[in-house]
C-alpha cells in the first residue's frame, strides 16, 4: 500500500480522534477504565503529525515507534487503571486494536515522499519529545484522579503554576504556549492538519488589529513596534482568575478539566491558534512577565535577505510578521523556532545577535 504524506496524517489523525473518545468514555464516564497502552497512543499519534516531513518519507521508522503501544497494552492488560479491572474488555480490545492498525499499515506500506532537504533543527525536535511527554503525563494524572478519586492533580497543578508563574516567563516568556500546554501540543498536531471550514474563520478586524498595533517603549526604541498583547486576551485574565481562585480555595477538581476541555473543545472553531493569541487568559499574564525574559529568539534584520520565501509568519502560530520586527521577537512569541525552520538562511533567526546586528542596533541607538 502506498503511504502518501496526506494518508499518512489522515491515520494518526483518526487514530488519536479515537483514542481521545476511548479515553473520555473511560475516564469520565461510569466505565473508570483506563489502560496504560491508551496515554501511548495518545503520545505515539501526537508525536507522528508533529513530525509529519520526517516520519512520512520513514514508514519503518513510524512503524517502530507504534510498537510501544502495543507492548505497553499487552504488558498493563491485567493491570488496568479501573475501578472494576472486568469492566473494560471492549476498552482493552478497541485500545489493542489502535496500536495494530497504524503498525501494520506503516510496516508494510511504502512511501514515495523525500526527505526534507533542511533538517529538523535539533531543538524543535527536544521540543516536540517535550510537548508529547507533558501531554501524556497531563492526561496521566487526569485520569488518576478520576478514576481513583485522590487528587495527584492538586500537586500537579501547582508545579504547573509555580513553574509557569513564578519562573518560567522572567527566563522564557510565553514558552508555555509553545512546549507545555496540553491544548497548544493538540493544536499543533491535530488541529493544524484538519481540513474543514471553521465557523468563526475570521475575527472581527477590531479583534485582529490589537496583535498588530504599535507598543510604546517595551524593549526601548529599538523595539517599539513590537506588538501589544491584544486587550481581549488581557480582558479574559479578570473572569477566569477569579474562577481559579475558588478552584484553589475549595480544590473542586472540575475546574482545571473543565478548563484545559473547554479550550480544546474551542479551539476548531477558530483558525489555528487563534484562540490562544486572543482569548486564553493562561497566556495573558505570562506573556505580560515575559516582556522582560532573559532568553528570545534574535531576529538579526542587518543579514534578512528580505526574499519573502520563508513566510515565517505564515508558519508563526502567533502570527508573527518576523520581517516587520527590528531586533528581537516579542512577548507574544511562543518560542516554538517554526520562524527558525522556514528561514532558508543561517544566522537570520537565531538565538544571539550578529555581530553586524549589534552594530546595527548601536548605531539605531544612538541616533535616538
């Protein structure tokens, strides 16, 4: 059978639609059954469509990463996560059946794309292994939870916030939209390749043109066209603070899920990532911390070649027009080095300014 780039996608995306309605049937419905080999489908599928130009035209290699699934389903069959361990026998059999399919089909298909002429640059691909494993120890200690009835989550959340808060915003800005919310990992690995007409396409232009206009002063003159955080997503913070302060006081469990759910359930109604650049309140008050962040991305404008043929805020999540920022990314950015990937040259993006850059910068500086 041949293995096309868009069946490819089409079969670890219908498997993780699959796994995700197994893994709501048992964790949140009378059933309470959860096998361990589920949380591998989940993270095998997510890490294929993250990794679509390298697995597509490497079938042996995506099929050998389907083995873990399956191992890990034989391996936990008489040690379910359930309340009645006899209760799940279909859930099994359709969870063993989900690790098959994928592995038979990636064995002995082949395919006819190439290789990417530009390697994955090493650390997008850290950066994937990262979202996938926090994505499957996310659902991990949600399913715990539910089905346990304790409540590891408590601790989980709060190195989530403590991370997130207090640390990790002042050293990376907004790099919890890029590496570890579980929404962002589904957004960019399934939603970012489904095919369909949104309902909410377009936002209203009075929504879109706050990401796009002028910031006095963040970084100094250098960067003051930096984009402001758009005031609807600084507005949704007010609300959802107020509910998770009650979540803190009364540790009702719904909350988080309802939450983390909800933005999922959400977001394909909107262009891709559109909900997280102007409505998810998680990323407001970080992206405000990170405007001082130690560590950005360095848009070195003195060597852009200015060829248009990277379109880097086409593959920005953000949408970040790279060509129209002077020095360094803003607050806004996620991260996530797509910008990095696109960009056919070396040393435009990067992670240090160019020494014809600083000069640059001086010299704007000083004529200031």
């Amino acid at each position: 059978m041949n293995i096309t780039r868009e069946r490819f996608i089409a079969i670890n995306k219908y498997v993780l639609i699959v796994a995700c309605l197994i893994y709501v049937i048992g964790v949140f419905s009378p059933a309470k059954y959860l096998q361990g080999g589920l949380i591998f489908v989940l993270g095998v599928s997510l890490f294929c469509l993250l990794h679509i130009p390298y697995f597509c035209c490497r079938l042996k290699q995506a099929a050998h990463l389907w083995l873990f699934p399956l191992i890990m389903t034989i391996v936990w069959y008489r040690l379910p996560l359930a309340k009645n361990p006899e209760s799940g026998g279909a859930l099994y059999g359709i969870t063993l059946l989900l690790g098959i399919m994928p592995f038979v089909a990636f064995m002995f298909g082949r395919s006819e794309e190439k290789p990417a002429k530009k390697e994955r640059l090493p650390i997008v691909s850290f950066r994937t292994v990262v979202q996938t494993v926090l994505f499957m120890t996310w659902a991990s200690v949600t399913a715990f939870a539910f089905i346990k009835g304790t409540r590891p989550d408590l601790f989980f959340w709060a190195m989530f916030h403590v991370g997130t808060v207090a640390l990790l915003p002042f050293l990376f800005g907004r790099v919890i939209c890029g590496w570890i919310c579980p929404n962002a990992t589904m957004q960019d690995a399934l939603y970012k390749n489904m095919d369909f007409n949104r309902p909410i396409a377009n936002l209203p232009r009075a929504i879109e043109e706050q990401s796009r206009s002028c910031a006095m002063n963040i970084s100094g003159p250098i960067d003051k066209t930096a984009p402001l955080l758009p005031f609807t997503l600084l507005m949704c913070w007010f609300p959802m603070f107020f509910a998770e302060t009650v979540f803190d006081l009364t540790a009702v469990i719904w909350y988080p899920i309802a939450f983390m759910y909800g933005l999922i359930l959400l977001s394909p109604l909107f262009k891709w990532r559109k909900l997280c650049a102007n409505f998810c309140w998680l990323s407001s008050y970080r992206a405000l911390a990170g405007h001082g962040s130690l560590w950005r991305i360095r848009y070195n404008k003195s060597l852009c070649k200015q060829c248009k043929i990277c379109k880097a805020e086409e593959v920005c999540p953000f949408f970040i027009d790279i060509r129209n920022q002077d020095n360094e990314m803003p607050a806004s950015c996620c991260l996530c080095f797509s910008c990095m990937e696109a960009c056919p040259f070396d040393g435009v993006i990067s992670f240090r300014r160019a020494p014809e850059e600083k000069a640059r910068v001086k010299a704007v500086g000083r004529a200031a």
